[in-house]
C-alpha cells in the first residue's frame, strides 16, 4: 500500500532510469506492496549492478545523502548508497552477494534471472518474484519475513482466476457509502459481528469524517478493506491502545461476506494488519471471538493468535448468552 508520496518518488525514479540504460530492480517492502502485500514502506531499495549503483548515484547525485560504497554485514554485502528524494529514504544497492549457509559468499546473480515486471498507472516496475524474495529473506536469516511472504503467496493461490483481482488497501473517504452497504449486508449475515441488523446508526457523512482521519493519522488506528470489482467485502480494523501503558497494543475487529469466506482474504487482512502494528512498533495484538465461531478461532490460531481467557456471557445473541475467548498475538 503505497502513500501518494510514495508514487511520486517513484515516477521520478522510473522516468530517470527507463531511459538511462541502467538495470534496475525494486526489492524490499516496495516491491512486495507493488505485487500487492498489504504492507506500509517507509522506503524504496532499488538493486543494480557494480556499475548501476554508480550511475544511479550520478543520476541522483542532487539527493545523495551518503555516496556509494562497499558495505559488509553478517549475511550480505553490497556497494551501496542513499538518496533522499521528496522525504522519501531511497537505499541503492549494487553487485548485492549473500552469505550462504556454508558461511563462503554466494555467486552474484543476474537481475534479469528473477525479475517480473509490475504495471502501474503507466508504468512498467521492474520488481524481484515473491518466490524469490522468500529465498532471499530465508538467506539473511529473517524468516519472520519471509513466512509472511509465503503466507500471502499461498493465501493467493486458493484464489480462482476471477478471485485474483480481489485486493487489500486502506480505506479512503470515498469508501463511506460502499463501508456502510458492506457493513449492513454483514450485519445481516452474521451473528458474529458486533451489532443486530438495524442497529447500526452512523452515517455516510460519519464514516467519510473518520476515514478522513484515519488517512491523515495512520498511527493510531488502521483500516483494512478487500475488494473485488469495485466493491467491497471484507474489512479488518485496528485501533492502538489510548493510554501509555496501553500504546503497544491494538485491539482488532474482521468481517468477510460470506460469499468471499474460505478464500484466504481473511490471512490476507491479518497480514495487513500485522505489518501495519509492525510499522508502528506495536508489540500485541488482541480480539474477542465468541466461542461458536470456529471458523474465526481457526484463522486468527493459524495467524499466531493464542487463548488468553474466557469472558463468561459477554454476547447476549438471540436470546441467549454467549461466552468469547480472549486471544492476542505477541509480535517478534
């Protein structure tokens, strides 16, 4: 999920480099957003070669904040440099070689070798595969990374050809009208949510003002949304604790048409959520879950989630009382 600051800086960086020559691959959180992981980027790496990284240093030599050199980690070493472009941190990196589990330093390999193309808004990105980054990550020995990749890769191949154009995103305001028929139909379908159908009093005008909010302030509260051809159908929000005591925390909520269940869009909006509280430092996420609901007990234990207690009569739903767990998830 790419910030319009984000696109910006990366139409400038595409219309340097189209043209230059130059091979260059985007990777790393941006290239996973452009292949639609919901995911927040604070940054853009881009990866070249040995005489890529100095080019792209001479192209962008008015925003170099740290020039070109050979840097050596644990697991990696590169010629690498930074760039600030409008805000925005950009991590260039040439001849990247990756230490294998032998401990000698792997062969450098082509670009081109696991490369797709990404099109967006009329342009052609260049990004590495998943399947790629998922070896790559496992190489670096950040497998908390790399299962999430998987998770959404596999999350997508439960997927139909008509079902592969649902995707994940933020809400925008102009989602006011849309949010409220979803979460009426919902209301309908379910006795699982929150409120009976009918119930629910806020307004187009009342959603549009806080998804106004949430767009301007992303670091108190998330929302989620899957669509499929132009409408929306399922949702996942987020909301941090308000005190101090509490702000490592957030309290999460998820609805899905019953139409679109058993189709992984439900590992899909964890997975938002998860990078989202990552994003923001969070280290616990929680939610109730009455205990009828399997369905939901299976996805959120598959997500990480664990049984924390029982909140005895804590629904009162056709007429009778019904018990939730209490479930939280303690992120790495």
């Amino acid at each position: 999920m790419l910030s319009p600051q984000h696109m910006r800086v990366l139409r400038q960086i595409y219309e340097r480099l189209t043209s230059s020559g130059i091979h260059w691959v985007i990777t790393g959180s941006t290239g996973f957003a452009l292949q639609g992981i919901p995911i927040f980027p604070r940054d853009i790496d881009i990866q070249s070669d040995l005489a890529g990284v100095y080019a792209i240093e001479q192209l962008f030599s008015a925003y170099s904040t740290h020039s070109v050199a050979l840097h050596e980690r644990e697991f990696t070493r590169s010629y690498k440099g930074k760039l600030i472009i409008d805000g925005i941190e950009v991590e260039i990196m040439g001849e990247l070689q990756k230490r294998g589990e032998s401990g000698e330093w792997e062969a450098i390999t082509p670009l081109d070798e696991d490369k797709h193309i990404v099109p967006l808004e009329e342009m052609h990105l260049p990004v590495f595969t998943l399947e790629y980054e998922i070896e790559a990550y496992h190489i670096l020995r950040r497998h908390t990374k790399a299962q999430m990749i998987q998770d959404f890769v596999r999350s997508r191949q439960k997927l139909s050809a008509e079902d592969q154009t649902i995707r994940i995103r933020t809400v925008v305001p102009d989602d006011a009208e849309p949010y409220l028929n979803f979460a009426r139909q919902i209301d309908q379908e379910t006795t699982f949510m929150m409120l009976e159908p009918g119930e629910r009093t806020s307004t187009v005008e009342d959603f549009r003002a806080n998804f106004t909010h949430l767009q301007e302030d992303p670091t108190q509260a998330v929302l989620l949304v899957a669509e499929h051809n132009q409408r929306l159908i399922g949702c996942l929000g987020a909301t941090r604790g308000g005190p101090r005591r509490m702000a490592h925390s957030a309290t999460i909520f998820i609805g899905i048409l019953a139409s679109y269940t058993g189709k992984g869009i439900g590992t899909q909006l964890f997975i938002g959520a998860e990078n989202w509280a990552r994003s923001q430092h969070l280290h616990r996420l929680t939610l109730d879950v009455m205990t009828p609901n399997t369905a939901g007990i299976t996805l959120y234990s598959k997500r990480g989630f664990l049984r924390e207690g029982i909140l005895k009569d804590a629904y009162y739903v056709n007429g009778e009382f019904v018990d939730a767990y209490t479930m939280a998830k303690i992120l790495d």
